[in-house]
C-alpha cells in the first residue's frame, strides 16, 4: 500500500482511498490483484496504472450518458502532500454516497452466469431462452446485480432483491445507465477488435445526482476477448483476470484464503493482456501514459 500525507479513509482489494477535504478524494489503484473475491499476494506489474489509465480515458467519453466522479487524473491537480508515486495511478474525485450494489451487464454468457444457466436456465433468477452455449451473445445485454461485499463473496441479486436493496426507482436509473454504458463502450472496443463479454459499474450519489464511480471498462471489472479468436461453446482468451482465474482453476484452489503463490510466468503474463488491452482500447502507448 501507497502511504502519503493524507488521511487514509479505506484500503479496498485494489484500491486506497484518501480524503483530500471535504468534498475530494484521491482514490489510488495499488497493483494488487483479486480473484474469487480474494486478494492475492503477489502484485501484478503496472496494473495500478492501467486501471487508471483506462478508467480516465472512458470517464471522458461517458459524460453523455452519465456524469462521474473524476475530476483529474493529471497530478500537477494532486495536493502536494500526494507525492510524486502516484503519479499514473491516482484519481482526484468527487465524494459520493456509494450505491450498495454491484452493477454488472452482460452481453455474453459466461462465468457464474453461464454456471447458473446451466443448471436452472436462468441468470440471477431470471429466465433465460433455452438452448444457449457456453460464452454464446445474448439476445440483448442483461442487468446482473449482485450484493457489494466489503469481505468475501458478492452474491446475486434477483430483480425482487435488488428493487428491496435500492429502491425502484434507483433501480430503473441504474438499470438504463449500466446498459447504456456498457453498448457504449461494447461498440467503442469492437472497433479495436475486442468484445466486451461483461463488466462491473459503481455508483454514487452526490448533491442528489447520480454519478458513475470506482472505475470503468477496465480489464479488472470487465472480461475482454479477442474477436479474432472468439467461439461459441469455447472459453476464449482474454485481455483480464481471467488468465489468473484460470490458472487457479487448473491448480484447483478451493477459492478460499490463503490462495496459492502466483508463479512469475502467470504474474508477467496478466501484465502483458493487461497493458494490451489499454494500448488497445486507447490507441496509444502505454508508456505515454501519466508519469
């Protein structure tokens, strides 16, 4: 964990967030790194900077749809009691009120969604048309909540759940910005030959708006394919975390803490997708990128 002058409010799985005054926050992403909703032990190279990177780039091109919480991710705006280390790796923020839920969107079929399918035809409880495969494109984007667990394991919301958990009307909101986001950004990495599969958003409130927080369409809270390489009824390889999950499963870690050492070649291969998955979507050199 970065340490700086600054009032540390919350180290999460991957990110520290600091108070600046009363309304600002610096929000660092470290280069830890989680699987199974565990945080392992060894950093994965520039992940940090990724992160960050591409949630700048995105919370740029967004605003259309949904403000958010940026204000820069330049760090001439940082306070000086930041320090030169965070340079590329830290936002200044707006303080919001966190929506405590999980927002993910799917486009495709996979993950714990392709196990639920599988086993009731449903996804979060609801009905899905019989006969899909495995990582198969979904008729249209689907709405997946889940819980938002400080520790441990998020779990799915139903429709029901979710409504209970925020309100209808906050859900309806949600529910449209989330999938809009996600068409946004499905349509934006096509072009770069990279399909969104699914992807996690936060959200806040703040002076009674709603506001797009924590990151975005990054390789952390998203799952990238190649299109090129991209089969129904096959798991493809990808640009995320899902290289790290995969090597878990191959070992069969239980998912439970301690988890295994990662070993280097794991380490230095999630470096690699994930840094050409920023050159990728961004159409830039990773190294241009702040400090």
């Amino acid at each position: 964990m970065t340490t700086l002058e600054l009032p540390l409010l919350r180290s999460g799985k991957v990110r520290d967030i600091y108070e600046v005054d009363h309304d600002r926050l610096l929000i660092v992403a470290s280069d830890r790194i989680s699987a199974f909703d565990v945080v392992m032990d060894e950093p994965i190279p520039d992940k940090g900077r990724v992160l960050t990177g591409l949630s700048s780039y995105w919370f740029e091109r967004t605003g259309d749809i949904v403000d958010n919480h940026l204000i820069s991710a330049d760090p001439t705006d940082f306070p000086e009691t930041a320090g030169p280390e965070v340079a590329g790796r830290a936002m200044l923020v707006r303080k919001a009120d966190v929506v405590p839920m999980e927002c993910i969107v799917r486009g495709y079929l996979f993950g714990s969604a392709w196990n639920e399918y599988r086993d009731r035809g449903t996804v979060n409880g609801s009905a899905l048309p019989a006969g899909l495969q495995q990582a198969e494109r979904l008729p249209r984007p689907i709405f997946t909540p889940t819980t938002k667990a400080d520790e441990g394991h998020d779990i799915p919301l139903t429709l029901e759940e979710a409504v209970d958990l925020v309100g209808e009307d906050m859900h309806r909101r949600i529910e449209e910005v989330a999938v809009a986001l996600f068409e946004f950004g499905a349509r934006e990495a096509a072009q770069q030959g990279i399909l969104v599969a699914d992807t996690k958003f936060e959200f806040g409130r703040a002076d009674g708006e709603l506001l797009l927080i924590d990151e975005i369409l990054t390789p952390d809270s998203s799952r990238f394919w190649p299109a090129d390489e991209y089969r129904v009824g096959n798991p493809p390889p990808s640009f995320d975390k899902q290289f790290v999950r995969d090597y878990y499963e191959s070992i069969g870690w239980d998912h439970e803490p301690p988890p295994p050492p990662l070993p280097e070649d794991v380490i230095q291969g999630t470096r690699a997708r994930y840094v050409e998955a920023y050159e990728r979507i961004t159409r830039s050199s990773f190294d241009e990128w702040h400090g």
